[in-house]
C-alpha cells in the first residue's frame, strides 16, 4: 500500500479512535493561553497517528502539533505534518466542527492532504495533479468570484486586532457576508467544495494548513500569504485562500494597507 492510501486508511482511524476516546473522560489545560486549548485526546491521537506512520515508514520524519518533529528544520525526504485534533475548542465545546489533517510532502513539493471531518465522517483528500475529492465524489473546479458576491471565512479575532483589524474589517465590510468554522482545517476543506469562497488567517502552523493547501490546489484555488507570498511549510504565517479571482481581490486590501503591511512583517519576518 503507498503512502496515499495508507494516509487515507490512517486518518479515517484515527477519526473511529477520536469517536471512540471522547466517550471517556479527558482531560483539558490550556497551552500559550487561556484560549490556546489542549486535551488528553489531541496528544493520544497525535501518538497513535505517530507510531502507525513509523511502524510503516520508520525512515519518514513527522512534525505534529503536540510536540513531534520540534527539532526539524528542512523539507528533505517523506515528511508527515500532522493536526490531531484542529479546533480543539470545538472539541471541548461542541463535541463537534473540528477535524484530523495530514499533509505530506515530499522533498518540499506537495504530495498528498487529507482533511477528515471527524463528527460527520467526510474526507476531503487530494494527491498531487490528480483532483481533489470528498470521500469518493471529485470536487469540482472552485468558481471564480468576486468578493461583494462571497462568503468569506475570517475569525472575528482578527477583525478586533489593533494595528491589523481595519483591514479585516473593510473585507468584512464588503463581503456578501462570513463564516468561521472554528477549525482552519475545516475552513480550507470548505473552500476547496465551493461552499464558502475564500478563507483569510493572520496566523496559522505549518499544521493548521499543510493538507488544506494541497487539496485547495487540487480543486483550482490558491493558497498563499495574506501579501500574495509563497508559503514556507516549516513556518507559521498568514494564510489567504480562495478562488483566482477573490485570492487576487482579497490580497488587494493588505498589500495596500502600509500599516497592514507593516504588522504582517513585524510577526511574520521578509521572505
């Protein structure tokens, strides 16, 4: 079995160990904040993701959220990038809208995303140049909108932001409206279907959006940062996806925006 299937095969086990775990108790702490939310099922789903991927592949190198991979620092060979559970506020919440996602990349290029909506038991999953789909249906291409005419997924943290929310807040403005799925993953797998147009982070890791950039690429949008720059995927930064044509509106308001422009590279650093 190669690493496409095995992926797929792997994370829709992790979503019956996910279903299975949260019928226990767990236990919740916060992380970098009060916010910043981590449970005992994100580092067990991590593990069993970790050792499943080693017990096959014992020479690929893994980078996951809660800890795995710290000490990597370039893109040589098979690399796993793994979110065990994305939107774990959801998680403890809702018990529902969040999701497991894979990326795996192979000497840096893009090889295979997988994205699973664990709660409603949908796959979204691509690997390069061959389409994107949803379980076993290709997605078909994302039709180019214009912005006026678009759902839009923004966080409304970053729309109360000092020194970065007027932009935000002009996108918001002028969106049709916007949506925010508490779960990146789920956002990028929703813009990749069609049913929201575009989805715009001012802060993101390497796991939030590893796998939704590829199957976003697969369906026919674009992902970069919020200033039209290329992605590195060891590092976190801003994330703008969409359709052509609203990717080319949307990053229009920030790489027009000096004050904007100035924060993004304050946090993120000069490509």
């Amino acid at each position: 079995m190669e690493i496409y299937e095995f992926g797929k095969h792997l994370i829709n086990d992790a979503g019956v160990f996910i279903r299975k775990r949260m019928l226990q108790d767990f236990k919740v702490d916060a992380k970098l904040n009060p916010n910043d939310l981590v449970t005992d099922v994100d580092h067990e789903t991590e593990a069993f993701i970790y050792e499943r991927i080693l017990e096959r592949y014992p020479d690929h190198r893994i980078i996951g959220e809660e800890g795995h991979g710290t000490d990597i620092e370039d893109t040589e060979g098979v690399l796993w990038i793994v979110d065990p559970i994305d939107g774990t506020l959801n998680f403890v919440h809702q018990l529902q809208n969040f999701a497991v996602s894979i990326g795996v990349y192979i000497d840096g290029e893009p090889y295979c995303g997988m994205i699973l909506d664990v709660m409603n038991d949908n796959l979204f999953h691509a690997r390069a140049g061959e389409g994107a789909y949803k379980n076993d249906v290709r997605l078909k291409h994302v039709a180019d909108t214009k912005l006026a005419q678009s759902l839009v997924c923004v966080n409304a943290n970053w729309v109360v932001k000092d020194h970065i929310g007027q932009t935000f807040t002009k996108v918001v403005k002028d969106a049709r409206s916007t949506r925010s799925y508490g779960s990146a993953a789920l956002d990028l797998a929703n813009t990749a279907q069609g049913i929201v147009n575009g989805a715009l982070f001012f802060r993101l890791h390497p796991w939030d959006y590893a796998a939704g950039m590829i199957i976003l690429a697969e369906a026919g949008g674009l992902t970069t940062n919020l200033l039209g720059e290329e992605i590195d995927i060891l590092k976190k930064d801003s994330v703008l996806a969409g359709n052509p044509s609203i990717h080319k509106e949307l990053q229009q308001y920030f790489i027009n925006d000096d004050k904007f422009v100035r924060s993004h590279r304050k946090a993120h650093g000069e490509k």
